[in-house]
C-alpha cells in the first residue's frame, strides 16, 4: 500500500458539494504530495503546483478512491470559493490545460480545484505532451507548456521534468539558426495558402515543421540541394487560422530557427 488517508486539522469543504474534503498522502519521486479529494463529486485540490510533482501513475490510489459515478451538485461556477481560503475561484485557462477542461483557480492562494476527475484527464494530457516532446526531440517552448504555475522551481531537477534541461540548449540552437536565416516573409495569394520565402547566409538544405496545435506537426522539404534562396508554398490550411512553424536546417549544420505564426485569410 503506497498511500494513506490523513486526518486534517482544519477540515476544508468542497467548492460544490460543501462536504468535508479527504486529504490523501501521494507518493512522488521528491517525496509525499498532498491532496484533498470529495468523495461525493470526485473533485480533488491542490495548493499551488503540487500536482507537478505528480505523475499520472502515483494517482492511481487518488482515482481508486475516487466515486466511479461522481454525483453532479449543479454548482454554479461564477460563484464557488476556495475551500483554503473562501476567496473566489476563477476558470483558469492556460497553454498547459487541455481546452476540453474546466480547472478552477484561487484569486488568492493560486491553489487549483479540479472538478469531476478532471485531475486524472490532466495528467494523462500533460505526460502525453510531454512524451511528444521527447519523441520528437523538440525542446519544449516554455516551462508553461506544460506545468502549471509553480510554488518553487527546484521542482524542474527531478521526474516528469527532466525534459527540461534540454531547454537551454533547444534555445541557444535557435538563437544561432537566427543568425544564419533571415525573417521569413510571407505572402497569401488565397485564403488556404501562404508562401514563405528567406534566405541563408550560406548554401544549406532546409526544411519546414508547422502546425496548428502541438499534436498535429508536419515536416515537409524545402530545398533538397544547398542553396541560399529558398521558398515554400503551403496549400490546402484552414482560412482564418492561426499556424506556426520553424525553420530547420539539415545541412551543412543542423539548427532549428525561432518558432514563427502566420494566420491564414
């Protein structure tokens, strides 16, 4: 048995329901994490990034804990309060948090409630993300594109975090690709299509990665031969849509730019 329920001192309520909260006791690789649980509605709190320190799979004693068919309060979220503090909870929508989830934030402490489970989804999200990055060798844009906002960063040494470290250099690469490629300048002759076009301080093979979200990236070639011109016709995008995309040289060096937008007609 990894975890244990714990008897609080100050019992905290339920945003929703307004029934005490369980404090469960999690096991991470930098030590126990709390977290407080409904057994009713199946919301869980955190105190400000304490669930960065978890992994999906140490929450698989919260998610056994969890009722399988949570109870729906009908709360209204303009109006529910912190179960820390009683200061107003807000939607808290980031780069880190899937569009499909409604977390909400305290004005006041930052901790984060999670209602219906939504904690489980979540996690399942953020390691799916960060996995990509990984398998895909693309350092992360921002620590925000994946962890909410932290209480302490010496959270970064350790566990799901350690794609982190790459980071730096991801940036140091860019900045010196940005020496060698000038700023890409686009055209639009429709509302479905873009050209862009940039030039190379030397003879190189380049090719282009765009995308729409960060689960839809598409690499296609742009000059097959070193060359110091090179151009791209995007076809068939979405109008009125905003994409982004970098610049990767492959040889002589193998650098990836700046990461660039455009938005189509």
């Amino acid at each position: 048995m990894n975890y244990e329920l714990q008897t609080a001192n100050s019992p905290m309520f339920c945003p929703e329901c307004n029934l005490n909260l369980q404090p469960i006791s999690l096991k991470s690789e930098t030590g126990d994490v709390v977290l407080d649980f409904c057994g009713n509605c199946a919301g869980v709190w955190s105190d400000q990034g304490e669930v960065n320190y978890i992994k999906y799979n140490n929450l698989i004693p919260l998610e056994n804990s969890l009722p399988n068919t949570p109870f729906d309060p009908h709360a209204d979220y303009q109006f529910l309060m912190c179960p820390k503090d009683r200061s107003p909870l807000r939607f808290f929508r980031r780069e880190s948090v899937p569009q499909y989830l409604s977390l909400m934030r305290c004005s006041q402490c930052s901790g984060i409630w999670f209602p219906k489970k939504s904690l489980i989804d979540f996690k399942r999200a953020q390691e799916a993300k960060v996995n990509y990055f990984q398998a895909w060798k693309i350092p992360l844009p921002s620590i925000y594109a994946v962890l909410l906002p932290l209480l302490v960063l010496a959270i970064l040494g350790s566990g799901i975090f350690s794609i982190m470290s790459g980071t730096k250099q991801g940036q140091d690469m860019r900045i010196k690709a940005q020496e060698l490629i000038s700023p890409p300048k686009t055209q639009f002759p429709d509302t479905t299509s873009v050209v862009i076009n940039f030039t190379t301080q030397k003879p190189e093979i380049t090719k282009l990665r765009y995308w729409k979200d960060v689960f839809s990236k598409i690499e296609i070639p742009i000059s097959a031969i070193p060359q110091t011109s090179h151009y791209i016709v995007l076809k068939n995008l979405d109008s009125q849509t905003k994409y982004s995309y970098e610049i990767i040289l492959i040889s002589p060096d193998s650098l990836q730019s700046p990461i660039y937008t455009f938005t189509t007609e």
